[in-house]
C-alpha cells in the first residue's frame, strides 16, 4: 500500500512522537509511516522511543555545525535523503527560518498547546503558555495543530480542541490534561488527514 513517509522532529521526552507510534500501530495513521526521527538534542529519549520502534534516527547539532543555516542545510538535506513527504514538530525547540519553512510548503506541521490564536507566537512554549493561560484566567484552553511558516504559531490551523480548565489548576496539572485529551489525540488525526491528500495527489 502506497504510504506518505513521515519524519518527526523532536528535542526532549518524545510523547507526543509516542502518540503517533501508537497512532500509526492502531490504524489511526493509516496513510502515512513514520520512517525517519530527526533530534537536535543527543539524549533526547525521544530517540530511545524511535529505537524501541525499529524507526531510523539521526542527530543534528547546531552546536556541531556551527550556525543556524549550517544546521538547516544539514537538517534538509538528511529529510530529502530520506524521501520526506510531511514533517512533524512534535516538541522541536527551534525556531526555523523562512528559508527552511518554504522548502517545505505546506509540508511541516506543529501542535502548539493552546486555542491559537491565543497564548502562541514569539516566547509561548512548554509551560510557559499554561502559566499565561492560568494568569489571565481563562476558562478554556487546549491544543492547535497548525502548517509551519516563517510566523511562530503563523500558519494555517488544521485542527483544534478545546480543553476545559479547573479550579486549582496548576501550570504542570493543565499541561498534562491538555496533551491528554487534545495533543495526543489531534497530532495522529491532523497527520492521517494530510498523509491521505499525499496518498491522493501520489496516485
């Protein structure tokens, strides 16, 4: 069967790369594999998560190469290598430049953990948007999965879900219930949708 080729791109614990492992083993991915996890973090147990799946990973240091375009060039050139049809931000600390996001266009997606357009863009990640979110006291929050472009959090949104907030909630509290019940759920379902209009146009 004709399958997109997915590349997931991660710096840390890799849960939400887990969430599409699993996705793809119940059938929820069904049009596309993950054939390639991509690090810039060399003990990111993300790459442990890719290993116990029997899925190819590679590290690429900044550090290493010495600049950001350096860095991209490589980060390129290991994805065309591979015969990349969609990439995946699943927690990937770093910004990537417009050069970068064209090359790609309409090919990179990234859930962000909150309702964009709120609490997003320049210096919202991690926990960081929990503790706006819980400071402005909103009664509602969750997760986005959007296109990547030269705008942090600026593209187009594929799919949303709203994520209920409760009294005595904490920053670390509301992370955990909106990866839960949002995250881990519109990542795999953003992804087979995109990887079934790649199928499409393929054949």
């Amino acid at each position: 069967m004709l399958k997109a080729n997915i590349a997931v791109l991660v710096s840390g614990g890799g849960t939400n790369l887990q969430a599409l492992i699993d996705a793809e083993k119940s059938g929820i991915i069904s049009n596309g594999s993950i054939t390639l996890v991509v690090s810039n973090n060399a003990n990111a147990y993300a790459l442990e998560r890719a290993k116990n799946a029997g899925i190819k990973s590679r590290v690429v240091l900044k550090s290493a190469l010495g600049s950001q375009e350096a860095f991209e060039n490589e980060l390129i050139r290991v994805i065309d290598d591979a015969k990349i049809d969609i990439i995946v931000l699943a927690g990937f600390m770093s910004i990537l430049s417009a050069k970068f996001t064209k090359h790609y266009e309409n090919k990179i997606i990234n859930v962000h953990p909150s309702l964009i357009p709120s609490f997003c863009g320049k210096g919202f990640y991690g926990l960081k948007v929990h503790e706006a979110a819980l400071a402005y006291g909103v009664k509602v929050s969750g997760a986005t999965v959007h296109f990547v472009n030269e705008i942090p959090d600026g593209g187009k949104i594929i799919m949303q879900k709203a994520v209920e907030i409760k009294d005595g909630d904490t920053p670390e509290i509301l992370q955990k219930r909106i990866m839960e019940e949002a995250e881990w759920k519109i990542l795999p379902l953003s992804c087979e949708k995109i990887c079934s209009q790649i199928v499409k146009e393929k054949k």
